[in-house]
C-alpha cells in the first residue's frame, strides 16, 4: 500500500527502524520534494547525506547525477544502500559515525540529512567547526533543536547553538512536520533548516574559540557572565572585550559574542585550548 505519496515503501519496509541509532524514517513526500529541491538548487558539485537509512532521499538525490557520498553508522542500512545503489557511479557509500567518520576533501558539499535525533547537535558542530566546505545544508532536527538554532537574544531557545549557528549561516526553517511524517512515529515534532553560509562568517579557529567562550558564559544561565568566568578571568577583562560583565549571557547579541572572542583570543589566548589557536 502506498501512503503520503511514496511510490515504493519497500525500502522502509525492508529495513527495521533501531532506537539506538534513532532511526525515523521520513516517509511524507512532501517534505521529500521540498528538501530534495532546496538541496539540489545548491551549485555545489558533490552531495552529502547523512543519514540515508533505506533511501528515500538517496534515489532522488542520484537523480541529479552529481557524485553523492553517503554516511551511515547502520551496518543493515548500508547493505541495503548498496544492494539498491551500487551500480551507480556517482554513488559512494561510507558507513561511520558522522560526528567523527573521515570525509572525502575537495569540492564543497551540498550537505542532506534526516539527522538521528541523538547525535544531530553533534554532527551539526562538526559541520560547523570542522574544515568542511559546503555550499549549503538542508538538514532535519528536533523542532526544539530547530528553535534553539534559531532563538533570538532575551528567549528561553536562544543559547550557544544559535549564536554560532546565526554567525556561520544564513538560516531558514522550510518545513516543520509532525510525528505522521516518519516511520515509526517520533514523540516530538520536527523541522527543516536550511543553511547558507555567511560571508563574513568567523574562521575556524574563531569558530572554535567562540564554543569555548559561549560554553563557560551561559554553564549557569541564570548568573551573570562575572559569575560564570570567575576565576577564569577578571571582570574588567571581560568589560574590555566589549561583554558587559554584569549581563547574563542569554541577552548579548550573536555579534557581540563574536567581536568578544576576536578580541580575547588576541589578548587572552591563555584561556583557551590549543586547538583553538
């Protein structure tokens, strides 16, 4: 039987959702069409998704005919990707974890993906502080997730996720679904965020600085930024950095947080790890 429009549920049908990748399978067409169509208007010259799990967006992405990498840490998954794909040239299968798996260098990606729930924040990091080029990110999450990215300053949502995600990217929600969209059902609604990317987006090493720098400022949402780096740094250093230090973390703009961490990693670099310098 055919149900939202699918013309052949026997991918689904083949492979058992596991719990412990946190499989949902999408299985309403519409939302189909509409990440297929936002990931494909990309110029990019390479696809990668994450996350395949049968296929669903796989065979429309082959379509295209641009060479497509896809990642999944599913073992039945992939035999079932291969069974269905592998006489494809243009397809390639790497079966990994996204959040650490090695990715092909070279050209950007048009970067796909109906992220496991429990390792979306993680993979988006990645994608975020990682050197890997991309021209543009049509990716499923949480609708809380979703919101989080989104949160504006003096909101319960917004956090460290927005702010790095609002200074790397150019967002936009296309889609939010609710449970009837996937097989088996989620508990949560979801949505669909669309990533471009901002020219003047931080570099990686700012990138990474400014995890460090947002993580201890918001670790006690309620105390004010003095409170969350005493014994870090002083008051004063962080007034000079341009962050009011008697603000809570929650009401500072995305640019100002970027504008502080420029100027602690030039003059403080002492308080952040190597591997931000």
């Amino acid at each position: 039987m055919v149900r939202w429009g699918v013309p052949d549920p026997s991918p689904i049908a083949r492979l058992r959702p596991k719990k412990a990748f946190g499989q949902n399978f999408l299985v309403n067409e519409g939302a189909i069409a509409t990440i297929v169509g936002a990931a494909l208007a990309s110029s990019a010259p390479r696809l990668l998704e994450i996350g395949p799990g049968p296929g669903v967006l796989t065979e429309r992405l082959l379509a295209d005919g641009r060479p497509l990498w896809a990642v999944d840490l599913d073992p039945e998954a992939c035999d079932l990707l291969e069974s269905r794909f592998a006489a494809q040239p243009q397809f390639h299968l790497l079966q990994g974890d996204a959040v650490q798996i090695p990715l092909p260098e070279g050209d950007p990606w048009s970067v796909i993906g109906n992220l496991p729930y429990n390792a979306a924040t993680p993979i988006l990091a990645r994608l975020l502080t990682e050197d890997i080029a991309w021209d543009r990110m049509v990716l499923m999450f949480q609708l809380e997730v979703a919101q989080k990215l989104m949160g504006v300053p003096g909101t319960k949502a917004y956090g460290p996720l927005s702010v790095l995600a609002q200074l790397c990217a150019r967002l936009t929600r296309l889609v939010k679904l609710g449970p009837g969209s996937f097989r088996p059902a989620p508990k949560v609604d979801s949505a669909v965020v669309l990533f471009e990317p901002r020219g003047d987006a931080p570099s990686l090493p700012e990138r990474r600085a400014l995890l460090q720098v947002l993580h201890r400022s918001f670790a006690h949402r309620r105390k004010t930024l003095a409170n969350n780096w005493q014994g870090v740094l002083p008051a004063e250093t962080l007034t000079d950095a341009g962050l009011a230090s008697m603000l809570r973390a929650e009401v500072i703009e995305p640019s100002a947080w970027f504008s502080a961490t420029r100027t602690l990693l030039s003059h403080h670099p002492e308080v952040f790890p190597s591997s931000c310098l």
